[in-house]
C-alpha cells in the first residue's frame, strides 16, 4: 500500500515507501492529508485522554469490560501521539528527518497499536460471551486481576510482532539523495509479513469476534431480562457490539486493500486496469483506519450510559457511590 508513501504505517502490511512510485495527485494529498491527520491526532487525544481519565478517577474498582476499553483507549493513544510524524513525513514529500531511532520508535509504535487493539476488542467479545452465553460455569474466569493480565499480555503480543520494526527499519538514500524510513529486507519477508499481518493481525481474531458475537446475540434473544432490571446486560453489550462493529468498517477495507496488494505484487491482477484504483482505495481505507482511534470515544458518549454517569460522578464528587446492578460496566 504506496499511494502516498505512508512509510510508516507497519512492516507486517507494506513497506509503503519501498519504492518510489507516486500518484499524479501526489502534491494534492501532501496539501489534504497531512490536515486531516493533524486533525485526527487532535480530536483523538483530547478524546481518548479524557476517557483514560475518567477510568482511572473513579474510586470505584474497574469492572472487566472497563479494563479492556480503556487498555483500547490507550492504544489509540499511543498511535494519535506517533501521527504528526507521518504527516510530516508525507508534507516533506516522504523525506524523513528525524533519524533512524525515531523511525523505528513510530513504526513498531503503530504495529503494537494494530496488534494490541484487534485483539483487545476480541477479548471484549469473549468478556461478553461468558457474560451471557457461559454465565454460570465462566464466572471465576470474568476476574478483574486475569483481565489485567490478558492486557499486559496482549501488550507484549503487539511489542512481539512489532520486533522485525526495530531490526529491519532503517533510513536510508534513495536514487536521489533523500532519506527514507523503509523496510531494509527481501521480498520473501515483505510477503510473510504481508500474510502474517492478514492472518494474525485481522483474520483470527475476527473469526473469535464472530463466534462470540454471535452466541451473544442468540442469548440476549432466548432472555429478555437478567438479574433484577429491564436489559441490565444489554445497555453494555450495546456499547461492546457498537465499538467492535466500528473497528471493523474502519479497518476491513485496509486489510482487503493489504490482500489486493499481495494479488498485485504477484501479478495476480492487472496493474494497468487496476492500479490507479487501487491506489485511491489505499488512501481512502488508510483514512478510515486511523478514523477509528478518533471515533472510539464519541461512541462512549452516545451508547456509555453508565460512562456518563461516571463523568457526573467525578464532578459531583459524592460521598458514597456504589455500583448497582449485575455488570453496568460502560
């Protein structure tokens, strides 16, 4: 995925300044994306730090749910705080100035941020399925201390396959003389990062997201009610079901456009027909991606009834607050 040299965006996708190919339109889109990622990066932090706030305010003990939404939070947090380098690399024409150790430093930080989010949101939607589906038999498993250790592991999982960044990311010259923050290695590990990124990077997880989800579903639809309250469980699974679904219609096209890559290097579709519009659906599917980091929290606004109450809270600062209810988590 080259359109616009986001040379940045992770090895195990593509290596996007591996070459120096550029769009005809190359100079609108150093005048437009550049905006619009300092824009995202903007809107992002104010809005992801104000949900790590409230989540680490609160006096209350954080539920399971909250502990997995707020390690989301933190890794969109860390892809919004790397996002002015890619804009800037993309404005200088995708020259890099920022030396070597800062080329590795963005790029493994947006692998662990691509890494640690899918399979956080997958762990929420097992959160859920043995809310519902396994409540009886999972319930010493839905512990707020294994949480805490699912994360620290998913964490480690995203540093573990940002590993090849750090080895092979180098800055280098190209044919004319400008440094480029590229991957330094043969096609045989460009195309096993590209499947590794497709199969362990989106398409397990997902498969586990919809198994879960879908069990889900079948169960809120046998029971109308659990514990003593009208929808107790659904107010929650609603933000779960709402943040999941948002990650996937922003990252789906990107990994499809990864897939079409793939095709394209091998010469399995027609680059004279095809490439031009694969070149724009890059783009546009790299936009919707880092969308995501920004969108997260708006939907706490809209679907986190109880998030809100814990935004009142801290303000109101009340004496005695208790959680009611089974699991009014978000």
């Amino acid at each position: 995925m080259e359109p616009i040299h986001f040379s940045m965006i992770t090895t195990t996708t593509k290596a996007w300044s591996d070459n120096s190919t550029a769009l005809p339109n190359a100079s609108l889109d150093r005048n437009i994306v550049p905006p619009y990622m300092f824009i995202v990066c903007a809107l992002g932090l104010l809005g992801n730090s104000f949900v790590l706030l409230v989540f680490l305010a609160q006096k209350d003990r954080l539920t399971v749910p909250e502990i997995y939404l707020g390690n989301l939070a933190l890794a969109d947090f860390v892809l919004l705080v790397v996002l002015p380098f890619w804009a800037m690399e993309i404005r200088k024409n995708s020259v890099w100035r920022y030396g070597e150790a800062m080329c590795k430093i963005v790029n493994s930080s947006v692998t662990v941020n691509v890494y640690t989010s899918i399979y956080i949101i997958a762990m929420v939607s097992v959160d859920r399925y043995l809310a519902l589906v396994q409540t009886m038999r999972a319930r010493w498993l839905r512990r707020t201390l294994y949480a805490k250790v699912i994360c620290v592991v998913m964490w480690l999982w995203g540093v573990f396959m940002s590993t090849p960044i750090l080895v092979y990311r180098r800055v280098n010259h190209n044919g004319t003389g400008a440094l480029k923050c590229k991957m330094d290695y043969g096609p045989t590990w460009r195309l096993a990062h590209q499947i590794a990124f497709s199969v362990l990077g989106f398409a397990l997880p997902v498969v586990v997201i919809v198994f879960c989800s879908g069990a889900v579903i079948r169960a809120l639809n046998r029971r109308r009610t659990v514990c003593s309250d009208q929808g107790s469980e659904r107010k929650p699974t609603t933000l779960v079901f709402a943040v999941t679904t948002l990650f996937l219609v922003c990252w789906a096209p990107y990994h499809v456009f990864n897939f079409l890559t793939i095709l394209r290097e091998h010469h399995l579709v027609d680059e004279t027909q095809w490439g031009h519009a694969l070149n724009i659906g890059d783009q546009v599917a790299v936009c919707m991606a880092l969308l995501n980091s920004v969108l997260n929290p708006v939907l706490y606004v809209f679907f986190g009834q109880y998030f809100w109450k814990k935004v009142s809270f801290l303000f109101r600062k009340p004496k005695h607050h208790h959680r009611r209810g089974c699991d009014r988590s978000v």
